[in-house]
C-alpha cells in the first residue's frame, strides 16, 4: 500500500495538472493589455512620458539584478519555493497597481515585476525535475499551450469587457488580482522534487558531462523501500557520503563553487560549436529589441490613439497577435526545410520583415497600420525563436538546454538595458517614444544585415566547393590530374 501511495505521488501526470492550472491563472491578467490607459487615467494620472523614462526602465534593470542570482537559488532550493515566490511577487505588484499612486509607487510595482519575470525560470525548469525523459515533450507541450491559451482568453475576456461592459480599469486589475490569487494558492499543491538540474541531482558520469541519463538506466534512490523496486531487480547501491568522502556534504560552498565551474565548463563547450554561436547570438539580439518593443508598444499606441478619447482595442490586437505566433511556432513543425543550410538566410529574411514592420509604425500615424505592423513583427519573432530554440535544443542535453537558455536570455536581457539606458531613460538621450521606434527599426536591420550577409558568404562558398568536387570528379591524364590537384588546392586553401 505504501508503494502505492509512492508510485502515485511520483507520477507525472499529477504535477502537470497542477502545474498548468497555476500557468493558466497566472496568465489569466485581462488588464495587462490595458495598462498605458490605466496610469494615464485620471485615477493614476501619470503621463506619457513619466511612463516611458521614469517607470518601464526600471522593471529592465531590477530583472537583470535578479535574473542570475534567481536562477541559482531556484535550482538550489529545487523549483517550488520559487514558484511561491512568484506568486507573491504577483500580488504585491497588483496591490500596490490598484492601491498607490505615484511615480514612486509605481517604480516599485517595477521592481516587484521584474521579481515575477526572474522567477518564470522555476515555472518552465519545474517539469522536467518531477517527470522523466520519456514525459519531457507531453508535459512541456501541455504547459506551454495553456498559458498561450490563457493569454488569449485573456487578451479576449478584457477587449470585451471594456468595449461591451464598459468595465473601468480599476475593476479589470482587480479581476486579475482574483486569478493571481488562485494561482498563489495551487502554487502550494505542487510536490516538491527530489532533484534539480545542477545542484541535487545524481552524481554519475553522465550528468556529470551534461548528458541527459535515459530512462532505463535510472534506478530508485537508496532510500526507497526495497519491496518498490521492480520484480527481480538489483538492490541499487549505497551512495550514502563514507567516512572517507564526506566533502560535499560537509563543505556546501564547495559544492557552489563546483557547480559554478561546471556551469563555466558547459558554456565553453555550448559555444564552442559555430552552429549554435550564431543560432544563439540571433536569440540574444533578436529577445532584446523584441523584449523592449513589446514593453513600450502600448505607449506608442496611446500616442496614436490618445486612450481619453480613442477607442482601445489593444486586448483585441494582444489576442489576434498571440493566435498568430501560435499558428507560425505550429508551421515550424511541419515545415521541411534544411535549417542548417538555410537557417541563417530565414534569419536574415524575417528579421527584415521584422525591421520593416517597426519602420511603418515609426512612419505611419494609422493606428490600424500600427496594429497590423505589431502582429507581423509578433508572428515573425515567434517563428525564429520557435526555430532557434529547435535547433539549440537538439543538440544538446537537457541541463545544457536550460543553462544555454538561461545565458541567453540573461545576454538578451543586457543588450535590452543597454538600449533601455541609451535610448529611454532619461540619464540617456530620453527620446520620445516614435524615435525610440525608429531606434528598434534600425536595430532589427542592423541584425538582418548581419545574417543575410552572413548566408549568402555562406552558401557562396558551398556552391564553390561543389564545383571543385565536379571537377575532382573529371578524368583527366597524368598532367593535367597534378595541375588540377595545385587548382584544388588553392581554391581550398582560399576558402
């Protein structure tokens, strides 16, 4: 009966469960499309440029304090008590929204926000500490699919309450409050793992090299009871600490010190592959400039349509852009297409599309074509991230995958509050907000530029070496096959 009870806590199925309802209330904020008109508003009353200097900058700089030294402690403390935290994080942010006043105030529910992104790292590391290999793809499909569901519904549930109910923005965060809420209480539900990616995990070889260890050669854990162990299966062995080796459990900030040298180790050798180089330097680039147009387009959509006296369909927008993207992450898969040779020709191609979506919504004071701009540029970023992710992911073991996921988002996450520094805050050049979007235009070209050019040297030189291989391939007489040989060896050497 006890085996029982243990199996089934074990299982994956149940922490998936919970795990979706906490990501389905805590993206269920129906007032998020609907912020800018919230402070501008006579309740908040802040204005435009108050907003974009003073407040947006410093949910940039509190998420890039907290982003590595969270992601330590959530591996360390093993997922769950990070989760609560962020469920916290979420309510204070939405106590003081709907209750203080300010600039000041407002700063602070920056900062407290930027705490809720640091932490997402425990919800989407969280599965794949309780579920086993063979679960990875189920369980991580399920989770992700509900919150883009619960975006959506969202974005939906908010453009109609506002545009049919005529509910104020006040009553919207509060609703929002509501979901946090509960998903603040499922948050307590989740079991908490056994194991973590770098700090409680088994000390074999293979994890040791960052491998993923397969499912047929994991055994249960030395204190399991034995009648739990498979019919005829070997008793696992002791690895309970000798009094010979007991460094690790007796020194604990050595065993930081070595997971930090490991973590070092494993970078060196993610980047030490071109392939995923460039793959991940386009991530880098790319989340940044899309990180920071997707915090300031709704400033800008203000400035086009003031909110006191326009009609505010950014929930409508939010929801049609989030469909879309889910709809070209969904193309990827069914999409036949050498990424290794033309990978970088997409990456330039869509990153230009994406800097010309960016160029109209400078230019253009069409409110429809603003719109129209911003679902391009989402869809087309959601494409090459859904590839860039594929093909970083496949090439590496889960522990290298988040840490090369975690890196690259921290470097994004950089490059942003270089250009939130520059470009926004006030201590820079404080440019008005149609500037900044001819900022991120050019931006987004300058990383086109990069990988066109980078794809066309590229298949240059393919097409060359297949013309060298034709002509290996010709018969020819013994001079003329030691002249061809001094050719080949040229055009090599040149490229």
């Amino acid at each position: 009966m006890g085996c029982w009870t243990q199996e089934k806590s074990g299982t994956w199925i149940f922490p998936t469960v919970i795990l979706c309802i906490y990501g389905f209330f805590y993206m269920m904020k129906p007032s998020e499309p609907f912020l800018i008109p919230y402070l501008t508003a006579p309740d908040k009353n802040l204005t435009i440029d108050e907003v974009t200097n003073q407040i947006f900058p410093v949910w940039t700089y509190s998420y890039l304090a907290l982003l590595f030294p969270v992601f330590l402690i959530t591996d360390y403390a093993r997922y769950k008590p990070i989760i609560i935290l962020q469920g916290v994080s979420f309510i204070i942010t939405w106590l003081l929204l709907l209750f203080a006043h300010g600039v000041v105030a407002m700063q602070v529910v920056e900062f407290f926000y930027g705490m809720v992104t640091a932490t997402e790292v425990a919800y989407y590391a969280y599965i794949y500490s309780v579920v086993s290999t063979e679960h990875y793809q189920k369980a991580t499909s399920y989770c992700r699919s509900i919150t883009l569901a619960a975006a959506t519904v969202a974005a939906v549930l908010g453009q109609l309450l506002v545009s049919l109910a005529h509910v104020s923005y006040f009553h919207l965060n509060a609703i929002t409050l509501a979901s946090l809420s509960l998903a603040f209480a499922c948050s307590f539900f989740l079991p908490t793992p056994q194991k973590s990616m770098f700090f409680h995990k088994d000390a074999s070889p293979e994890h040791l090299h960052g491998t993923v260890k397969s499912p047929e050669s994991s055994t249960s854990g030395p204190n399991e009871p034995s009648g739990c162990q498979g019919d005829g299966a070997p008793a696992p062995p002791d690895t309970r600490p000798t009094p010979e080796q007991p460094a690790d459990q007796a020194q604990p900030q050595n065993q930081a010190l070595r997971v930090l040298v490991q973590l070092c180790w494993d970078l060196r050798d993610c980047y030490g592959s071109r392939k995923l180089l460039y793959w991940s330097l386009w991530w880098a680039l790319a989340t940044a400039g899309f990180n920071q147009v997707v915090n300031y387009i709704q400033v800008l959509w203000d400035f086009r349509a003031p909110s006191h006296s326009s009609a505010v369909y950014n929930g409508a927008v939010e929801a049609i852009a989030t469909l879309l993207s889910s709809v070209a992450s969904l193309t990827v898969g069914y999409v036949k297409v050498n990424w290794d040779l033309f990978g970088e020709l997409a990456l330039g191609v869509f990153s230009a599309m994406d800097a010309g979506c960016l160029f109209l919504m400078h230019f253009t004071a069409n409110i429809w074509a603003g719109y129209a701009s911003y679902l391009v540029f989402k869809a087309c970023y959601m494409l090459l991230i859904t590839i860039a992710t594929f093909q970083i992911a496949v090439n590496l073991s889960m522990e290298r995958y988040a840490l090369m996921f975690g890196f690259n988002n921290f470097l994004a996450l950089v490059i942003q509050t270089i250009l939130t520094v520059v470009v926004v805050d006030l201590k820079g050049l404080g440019l008005d907000i149609v500037i900044q979007f001819l900022i991120y235009g050019s931006y987004f070209a300058v990383i086109a530029g990069i990988f066109l050019l980078r794809s066309i040297c590229m298949l240059v030189a393919i097409k060359c070496k297949r013309k060298i291989l034709r002509f290996c391939e010709e018969p020819l007489s013994l001079a003329e096959h030691k002249s061809k040989q001094h050719i080949i060896a040229v055009y090599t050497t040149r490229l």
